[in-house]
C-alpha cells in the first residue's frame, strides 16, 4: 500500500496540495497564532520552525510510502488561491489498515465548510486510495469547533480520555472519533 495522489486534489471550491516554501509566510500567519495554537500539542510557530518543516522538511511531503508517516496537505481556495489551512492524513497502521485525520484553518475561515469540505477529501485519499479500513481523530476536549467538524463527517465518538496529556501547563482531556471504509459515504464535493 502506498498513496501518491495527483495534485491538486480538487473539490467544488478547494484544492489540496503539498505544501512547500512558497506558503511559508500563509503558513506563518496562523501558524505563529496562539489563539490557533491552543489546542494542539505543539506551541506556535516563528518563520524558523515553518522554513524547516515546509522546505524539504517533514510537511512539505507529497506522498505515503509505509505506517507512521504523514501528509500534510494545503488547502487553497480556487477563487483566489490563498492558503487558508491544512488538512494531515497519518497513515498509523499497515497491518490495522488505520488511519488519522487532522486539520488546522486561519480564524479568518472559519465557519464556511472549508475544513468540512477539506477533510471530506482527506477521508476520500484514506478510504478510497490507500484503501484504509478506519479512520480516527483525537481532539482536545476543549476545542469545540473540531468536536463538531467530526460529527459532521459522520464520525463516531468513542473515547472520552480524562487528562490523558500534558499539554501547555495542564492535563487535558482528548476525545477520540473514528469512522469505518464502509460508514463512509463518499463522493461529497470530490471532483
């Protein structure tokens, strides 16, 4: 198993693409955001840390070769062609056949089914070309927005994980999702 998609990956208003130097300022302008920032179990970023993972770095990857790697991907609007997040699809486990999604967007689009749209074709990449069996998501209990996006995508809370990390001074909660290749229902958006 492997994935290596064609680029871009097009739904009705986004395309999805690796992402490379060239987004390193896009990238930085949310990226270096605590309020963004405040649920992921990394702190935010300055131009240093972006320019290392974007060029040539573990995010600037284009393909999914063996478990434990992962893909991140822009997403860019068509309309004018700005980066306004990233969508990543780890590949957990070949002989599970598991996967997980993640998902970071700028503040400023928020609330306009990007990140809907954006992580539909995440699960289509995982379901239909690297032909995973399920896909998870783990999501700090706090970040309400993100709890609502899984269930939106028809994904299934199974785990609520009572201050199971440290994470910027404090325990924090995770609540964890998955969807089965067969719950899915794909082809949303997907061009």
């Amino acid at each position: 198993m492997s994935l290596r998609p064609s680029y871009p990956v097009c739904t009705d208003r986004l395309h999805l693409r690796p992402l490379s130097e060239r987004d390193g300022t896009a990238f930085l302008s949310y990226h270096s955001s605590p309020e963004v920032h405040q649920y992921l179990p990394m702190e935010p970023m300055d131009a240093e840390g972006v320019a290392a993972r974007l060029n040539g770095g573990p995010w600037s990857r284009s393909t999914l070769e063996e478990e434990g790697e992962m893909l991140f991907l822009g997403v860019e609007l068509i309309s004018t062609g700005a980066l306004i997040g990233d969508v990543m699809l780890r590949w957990v486990s070949a002989k599970d056949s598991c996967g997980e999604i993640g998902y970071v967007f700028h503040p400023e689009y928020r609330g306009s089914g990007y990140a809907t749209e954006a992580a539909h074709a995440v699960l289509h990449l995982a379901f239909h070309d690297l032909d995973l069996h399920r896909m998870i998501a783990r999501i700090d209990a706090r970040n309400t927005a993100s709890l609502r996006l899984a269930q939106h995508l028809g994904m299934r809370k199974e785990a609520h994980l009572m201050q199971n990390h440290w994470n910027k001074g404090g325990w924090r909660d995770e609540v964890d999702f998955a969807l089965l290749k067969d719950e899915w229902t794909p082809g949303a958006g997907i061009k």
